[in-house]
C-alpha cells in the first residue's frame, strides 16, 4: 500500500489538539538564540570522503555555460557534495526567476501598501530602516527541488531587515481584508485564454498567515546588501514556506478580500497529487505553500573499516522528532541529530555503520517531524513537478 504524503502517527487525536501542538511548536521555532556555524563533525582526521556513484559526469549546478550578467544568476542548484557550512554563502545560494530581473535604484525605491487598508502608504528603504531591525535565519528551498539537481536547490541563510507584522498592521488594514497580496517588480508576458496580458510576478498569504509567519521584509542576507539576483533592494522572507512565496524584488503590497489567482497561484505551482477513494482514483490540486518534511544523504565518508553519511533536514518549522537511515534495503536505525536551536532552518545529522563489504551499496534517510508526518517512499501518484519530499536513495561504492 502506497503510503499518503504526510503519515500522521496520532490517529485518531482530537483535531484542535493537533493545531494548537502545531502552533506552540511554531512558535518555539526562533525562541533559542545561538547557532552553529560549521558542522564540526564533518572534519575528522584521517577520513576520506566515498564519491557517489549515482551522479553522472555531466551533473552541473549551473543553468547555463555563459557568463553571467549579474552575480548568481547562472547558479541553479548547490552541489550538497560540497557542503560545509551551516549557513549558506551567498555565492551558493540557488537562484530561479519567471521574468527578467528588474533593475531597481535603492534610492529611488519604493514600498507601497494600498487596498483594504485604513492607511495605505508609501515608504522609501530609509523609512523601512528606521524600524527596529530583525533577524531570521530560515532554509528554503525551490518548489520544484527534486532528484534531477540532487536536490540541491536548497539554501540556509541569515535574512535582516523589518518584521513584516510591524509594517502591515502601520496600514491599519481592514476587517474585510483576508489576503495580503505581495507584488514583485519583476514582469513578464503571460497568454491566458488566447490573449496576451502583462503581469507581474505575485503570491498571497491570508492575513492572519502573513502577521504571525514571523515574516520579514529583507534588505541585508548573510550581512551583506542583498544581492541583485536575491531580490535587492527588498524581498520577502516567509519562515517555513517554498522559496516561490518568498517574493523577490518586493515593491507593492495590497489588502484584498480574495486569494490572488495569478499565474504562480492557481495554474503554475500547483501540486496534482491522486488519492484512493472509494475505489476510484480522485486527483486533488493544492497551491505550493508550507515546505514538506525531507531529508537528503549528502556526504559519505570512511575511517578503517566505519563509514559515516552526514545529510541536512528540514520542515515548515515543525521541529523534527528524527532522521532514521537505512544502509543497503536493511532496518531503519536513528540517526544523530545536531541540536535544533531554529526550527526554521536546517539540521545537519550524521550516521555510522561498521563493516561494508566491497561493492556497491545504498544509503536513504527519512525524516519525522513532532507531529507524525515523514517522508513518502514514493510520490507515483504526483503528476506534478513540485513538493518532492519522497526518500531519495543514494548509492556508492566500496573499494
């Protein structure tokens, strides 16, 4: 029997119980403070790394071979063989963008917030910094990461600039107001029943979402200015989300009564995912919102004859109950977990086993959250390019 995307272990639990669980661990998410910067673990002397063998040679991160415009452009994925550090430099930060990106002079900028609100207002970058200025570090990854990049489209970064709640609730937003809409300046040509029409880039969150997502609009990632291909002047972050709901290049944001259709929300983005019901198959189609639980193997290395495979996890926030691995089809055994100080980002872990024989052999890891969901064996049901969660087997070769 093909298990569901979320296997809920408290069956049977009382509804409302396992919402207000789900809020207080959220909110738990960013109440810790430090962080660790380096997986110290991952260094030991006398260890050398296991090369994957399920990664052809033409395997690239890269979107295209000719040189790039602007900084970050051209880089589609990060190489996870690679990774050595909790946070995610800059200049392996993924990037994906639907219309050119814009060119915006941060002096001219500026925010609008208009629609249902009592104040509607505009705010230059100067007007935004004189709130007091937060900090997020938060994991994203691209809706559509999957197999195919190695799932490497994926990044943990440090996000600085104002709390998002702060701004919306300064335009007094009215009672009839149940959706935030966050406009990017980026635009692009889109044909919806055979005609052409200009659009913008755009995605929605209800209000009640958007003032307690501990949400912030972001002008400084990893401390530095934020990149031009990463959204500069002024991008969303949205803790716990896909990174399409992050908007980039943000310059509008509007109070309105019903969810925003646009292209990125109700055609493009949208998860098919089948079911069994009552003997027939009934196929559902959900917007890309909240990250699904996963987990990845991303290194393997040898000491003698113990071998060890380290990986990333991460959720919407919901902190994670474990990582289980499994070598080569065999049982499910824990594995170590560094400290969760941030639920909204990423958690490194690692794995020993003794005693591989010559040959090839396959390692998957699968992550449990606190409220029963883990990741599917398999999404054959999905007829869609989006939410891939399903456990990703590696495999490598002893000498």
């Amino acid at each position: 029997m093909r298990k569901s995307l979320h296997t809920d272990r408290s069956e049977g639990a009382d509804p409302a119980r396992r919402e207000m669980l789900k809020l207080s661990l959220l909110a738990a998410g960013f109440a810790a403070t430090g962080v660790p910067a380096y997986p110290a673990a991952w260094f030991q002397e006398g260890e050398t790394v296991v090369p994957f063998s399920d990664i052809p040679p033409e395997f690239t991160t890269q979107r295209s071979p000719n040189p790039e415009t602007i900084p970050g452009q051209n880089l589609i994925a990060q190489d996870l063989r690679n990774l050595k550090s909790w946070i995610t430099p800059i200049e392996d930060f993924y990037s994906v963008q639907h219309y050119p990106v814009p060119q915006l002079d941060a002096g001219q900028f500026r925010l609008t917030l208009s629609g249902l609100a009592g104040k509607p207002m505009t705010l230059s970058l100067a007007d935004l910094k004189r709130h007091p200025k937060v900090e997020r570090t938060v994991v994203f990854e691209c809706g559509g990461n999957a197999r195919r990049r190695f799932h490497g489209m994926v990044g943990n970064a440090t996000w600085r600039g104002v709390e998002l709640k702060t701004v919306l609730q300064e335009a007094e937003p009215n009672l009839s107001a149940r959706e935030v809409y966050f406009w990017g300046a980026d635009r692009g040509t889109e044909q919806i029943r055979n005609a052409e029409y200009e659009q913008n880039f755009a995605r929605s969150l209800p209000i009640n979402e958007a003032m307690a997502a501990n949400a912030i609009l972001a002008y400084e990632m990893n401390g530095k200015e934020l990149p031009v291909i990463h959204g500069y002047p002024l991008r969303l972050v949205v803790p716990g989300y896909y990174g399409v709901c992050n908007v980039k290049w943000l310059d509008r944001i509007e109070f309105a009564a019903d969810r925003l259709m646009m292209r990125f929300m109700a055609r493009d983005y949208v998860t098919i995912m089948g079911r069994e019901v009552n003997g027939r198959t009934q196929w559902i189609e959900t917007s890309v919102t909240k990250m699904r639980i996963k987990s990845v193997p991303v290194r393997v290395s040898r000491s003698g004859a113990r071998f060890k495979v380290f990986g990333a996890a991460w959720s919407d926030g919901t902190p994670l109950r474990g990582v289980d691995v499994r070598m080569d089809g065999g049982e499910w055994r824990p594995a170590t977990l560094d400290r969760q100080n941030n639920t909204f980002a990423w958690t490194f872990w690692s794995f020993e086993q003794a005693g591989l024989n010559p040959g090839e052999h396959t390692v998957v890891s699968r992550a449990t959250d606190q409220l029963g969901r883990t990741q599917p064996d398999n999404l054959d049901m999905k007829k869609s390019n989006w939410e891939n969660n399903e456990l990703f087997v590696r495999k490598f070769v002893v000498s």
